[in-house]
C-alpha cells in the first residue's frame, strides 16, 4: 500500500529531538562520552602525577631500607613497568584510542596503590622518610579512582588492597626496625579509615552518577517536550493554509507520517450512514488503489479503535489477533508496527488516524502516542472546518445551478448548454494550466454566463425572427446585467468578470466595452470557445448542428479575430470522444467542481496537470 515517507521540512526539529534523546545519558557507566574522556584525563593526569612523584623521591630521595637486597631490583623494574603503562595510557588518550579505560581502571588503581606503598616503605631513620605518614594520604587517589568507575564494590576492593599493602609495609618496615611483636594499633585506624573512605567515596559517586542521570534523563524529556510543542504549532500552522477536504486529508497524511518519523500511514473517516471506515487518504504507491476502499467497523487496528474511541499502540502486529491483514497482502507493504488514535469530536469517533513502522527499525512509544494524540485533536478542527467550508460550497453551487436551470426554464431550446459549456471550459482551462482556483471561478461565471437574460423580456428571448436594432440592443445588455447580479456576491466576482466579457472578440469588435486581446479576462477568453462549439454543434430554430469537423474549421477560421489563438489550439488538442462525453453528460454532480472536473479529465488519455 505505502512506500517509505521522507521527513518534511516542517518536523526537521523533532527529528532532531528524537536523535538527541537516542544519544541521551544512558543508566549505566560513566554517562555520556564527553564526561568519560574527562574522567579519563583526570585518572591518567593523577596516576601520571604519583607516578612522576615517586619516580623523583627513587632517584633522588633516600633508597629502600628493606633488609634483602634483592627488593630494590624488583621495586625499580616495578615503576618502570609503570612508566611504560603510563606512557601508553597517555599516548591512547591522546589519539582518543582509549574508549574504555574502566577495563584497565582497577589494575591501574592496585599498581599505584604498589608504588604509593613503596613510597612509604622508605627508611624511616632517614629525615627525609619522615613525611612517610603523609605519604599515606597518596591512598585517597586510587581509592577514589576505583570509585568513579566501579562504585561502592570498586572503592571497597581498593580500600582492601590497600589495607594489605600497609600491612605489608608495616611489617616490613617492623621487621627492619626490630619493634618486634605487637598490635600495630595505627595500622587498624588506617584500615578502618581506608574502609570507610571507600564506602563513602563508592556511595556518593553512586549517589552523584545517579542524580546526574535523572537530570540528563528529565532535561532530555523536556526538550523533547518543547520540540513536540514545536512540531504542534507548525503542524497547527499548516492545517489551516486550506480548507479544501482533499488537499487537508493529504497534508494530514504529510504532517503524521512526518512528524512520527513513520514510513506510511493513513487517515480513516466513519461514513455516518453505514458506520464503515473508508480510507480518506493514505501515502503510498498503491495509495489511489486504497484510498475509498471500505472497512467494516470493529475490523483491524483502525476499526477497534474507531469502534472503542481509544488510541492503541501495538509494537508487533504479528502477535497482535486484532490487526487485519488483508491491505498488506493486497499491497505487498509489510506492517511491523502500528500507532492508530481516534479522531474524536463532541465525544464522537469521525475517524482514525494511522502511522505503520517508525523509521530506522525504531518502536513507536508512549510518547510519540501522546504527540499523535495531541495532533489528532488538531486535525478534528480542521477537518470539522472544512466540513463546514464544504458544506457551504454545496449550498452555494446548488444556488448557481438553481439559477441557471431558472433561466433555462425561460430559454429551453438552450437546457443543459450552461452546463456542457461549464464543463468544456474547465477542460480547456485546464489545458492551458489554469490553477484549481481559477477553474473554479471560470465553472461559475460559464455555468451563469446567461443569468443577465432573467431581465431581457419573454418576447424579444423567444422571439423565432430576426431582432430589430432596439430589440438586439437591449439583448446586448444581458452581459452588463448578468454581471451586476453575479458580482453582488462577493465569491462571485470573479465569475462576473466572465459573464461581463463572454461576448467581447479578440480583436475588439465585440461587446459590452469592445475589449481586445489580453484586456479579455482570460476565462472569458476560453468560455467563449467552449459556448461557440457547443452553440454549434447542437440543434437550434435558426441552425442545425454542425458536425465536430466542421464546427473545429470554423473556430479555426475565426481564430484572431473572434476567439483567442493560443486557446483555439488548446481546444484543438481535444479528442473527439471526450467531446461527445461532455455533450452527452449534462448532469454532473454540482456539490464538488473539482471532482466533476477530474472525473470528465479522466476520459483523456492527454491530461496535463493544473499548476497552482
């Protein structure tokens, strides 16, 4: 049924939206990339800091005091193993090669927590070991560090390894000294300290990431949320740029699919006599095969949820015993997904409307059902206005045709002419790229280019002689007339100018005001080929019908002088098939102009399109 939909203009900033909350802080890690690579510079600038710091007291400050010589050796190649993972650690960030540093975070953190160790492990009769208990604050670092990437388990299991390297040190350090035996009563505070640093370190970065999340996570809704207000002020805007029912369903259709980010989708209105739901509007290849096919109410995502007035979000349509999937196999679209919400007026369901499959594989959630929700109540008002429109266009077509079916009363030799004029002329509008609007106003001012004739007496209208000079004057001003009673209405003016110059030639010969050339209205200009042909080509008192031939060679013949060129040429390009079916079809529906003009349109196999 429907084919991929491309993002309008119109919804580029709730699409971005949506790809901003996609690369939202996520529960878990170090949040988002930017503050890792920051944490990363702070670990490796810290580590790199103790790690220079001892490297300078080793060469520099006092040697070991460990009793077997074979230590030093082994402490010496120990900081340089950690130089060279320093070195490398530094060189990967600085070539952003290092993504994960939480990987190596903890082994970094017990191998300084190594050289801090040796740090403190200094002679202590040397003066200048005597900061070895400052030294012991060095412990905070690897500490901490464990707790920014692992938490409370991280800082505890570093907190352990230190207490186990100040034990070690401690014993060394009483074992050089001669102290002997005894309760190393300093050594159970340190623990005791390091165990509590640890666990308050580990909760409060616990504590921090979470908080930082929630607020990423709230700022990351609340500007989806002002991007959807967005989105529904435009949407607002653009449904209220038409009021024709066709151009709204399908702008509709524009809006939703784009708006949601869905590959397809369609609106649904409830005939209001049989209660089924007929496809207004759908996006799509196969969307004219669709669109007026008929849906029993209750049927599929649409019919239940015009049938219970609720929206529905159904994620897999396979799994799901109310999706009907009969337009699928007659289309050959696959529908994983569907978003359907009632379109709801006075607490009642006039249709749904429907998006199939998020783009990029994505699953429609609560939040684009709220949107489409939101949008829906839009589209009922805009829908209800057009109704409206709609309804006050029938009952002023249904006017025009009463009028002029009131002046064929008076003049039955031409019954049906205003109407198979009408619709000639609207097909060579169209020929030569008259707008919709334009064929419009050309099919009012044809269909009432004679209302004048209701003032011009019964016995010179009927008369079967010829009309004298006063008589044929007073006929003349059937034009004036006609145009005084059409333009008193003010969506009529533009028909009046038609019916005031629908007698005028193109070389100015003609009357009421002897305009020429492009001072012709050009709708006057095509009526006036449209009313000779069919003047011609039907039976009257003072002449038989001319065949199509010969009525053609007369336009031709009159072409530059009573009719304009270009639009002879354009009539010429008329089959004669289509010809016939316009004089034989003289009651088409008055309600809807545009669809009697597509319907006759339809006949041709050369339609060109209206440019707007």
């Amino acid at each position: 049924m429907l084919k991929q939909h491309t993002t309008p203009r119109n919804t580029e900033l709730l699409v971005d939206a949506g790809n901003e909350a996609a690369t939202a802080p996520q529960q878990e890690g170090a949040g988002t990339p930017q503050l890792q690579q920051r944490l990363q510079i702070v670990v490796v600038a810290c580590l790199s800091g103790v790690l220079f710091f001892v490297l300078v007291v080793h060469l520099f400050g006092t040697r070991p005091n460990l009793r077997e010589p074979a230590w030093h050796p082994v402490f010496t190649w120990l900081i340089v193993g950690a130089a060279w993972v320093n070195v490398v650690t530094l060189y990967l960030q600085a070539t952003q090669r290092l993504q994960h540093i939480r990987l190596i975070a903890f082994p970094l953190a017990v191998l300084y927590t190594l050289l801090i160790g040796y740090l403190i492990g200094l002679d202590p009769s040397d003066p200048a070991a005597q900061k070895g208990g400052e030294y012991h604050l060095l412990f905070f670092l690897p500490i901490l560090c464990a707790a920014l990437f692992y938490e409370v388990r991280g800082a505890l299991a570093a907190a352990l390894a230190v207490c186990v390297v100040s034990a070690i040190v401690e014993a060394a350090q009483r074992a050089n000294t001669g102290l002997g035996e005894g309760l190393p009563t300093g050594l159970l505070l340190r623990s005791v300290l390091w165990l509590l640093v640890g666990t308050v370190a580990g909760f409060f970065v616990r504590e921090e990431r979470r908080l930082r999340d929630q607020t990423a996570a709230a700022l990351t809704r609340a500007h989806r949320r002002m991007q959807e207000l967005s989105a529904l002020i435009d949407v607002g805007q653009q449904l209220t740029s038409t009021l024709n029912m066709r151009q709204l369903l399908r702008l509709v259709m524009d809006l939703a699919t784009g708006v949601m980010q869905a590959e397809a989708g369609a609106v649904f209105l409830v005939d209001a006599e049989t209660g089924e739901l007929i496809f207004e509007a759908a996006i799509g290849e196969k969307a004219e095969e669709i669109e007026q096919r008929r849906l029993p109410r209750g049927q599929g995502i649409a019919g239940w949820v015009a049938e219970h007035g609720e929206p529905l979000l159904v994620p897999d349509t396979a799994e799901d015993p109310r999706w009907y999937p009969g337009v699928d196999e007659e289309s050959g679209f696959q529908t994983r997904s569907i978003l359907c919400v009632p379109l709801q007026s006075k607490g009642r369901t006039i249709g749904a409307l429907e998006v199939l499959n998020k783009q990029a594989g994505a699953q429609f959630d609560v939040d684009d059902l709220r949107l489409c929700s939101a949008m829906a109540s839009q589209v009922v008002v805009s829908l209800e206005n057009a109704q409206l429109v709609e309804r006050m266009e029938t009952a002023f077509l249904s006017t025009v045709e009463c009028l002029a079916s009131a002046l064929e009363f008076r003049d039955t030799e031409t019954e049906g002419h205003s109407r198979r004029v009408r619709d000639l002329a609207v097909v060579i509008g169209r020929r030569i790229n008259l707008n919709d609007k334009a064929l419009l106003h050309l099919g009012h001012g044809a269909l009432l280019h004679d209302i004048g004739k209701i003032a011009v007496p019964d016995a010179i209208l009927h008369k079967p002689g010829e009309l004298t000079e006063e008589e044929y004057e007073q006929m003349r001003l059937h034009c004036t007339l006609g145009w005084q009673i059409v333009s008193r209405v003010e969506f009529l003016r533009r028909a009046g100018e038609i019916v005031h110059a629908h007698q005028e030639w193109f070389d100015g010969s003609g009357y009421p005001r002897g305009l020429a050339g492009d001072d012709i209205p050009l709708g006057a200009r095509v009526f006036a080929v449209a009313d000779a042909f069919d003047a011609m080509t039907s039976d009257r008192t003072y002449h038989k019908a001319l065949s199509f031939a010969d009525a053609r060679n007369e336009l031709r013949r009159c072409a530059g002088t009573q009719f304009d060129p270009d639009v002879v040429e354009a009539f010429m390009t008329l089959d004669d098939s289509l010809l016939r079916s316009i004089q034989a079809s003289t009651r088409i529906r008055s309600h809807d102009l545009t669809q009697a003009t597509a319907e006759v349109l339809a006949k041709t196999e050369t339609e060109r399109p209206a440019v707007s």
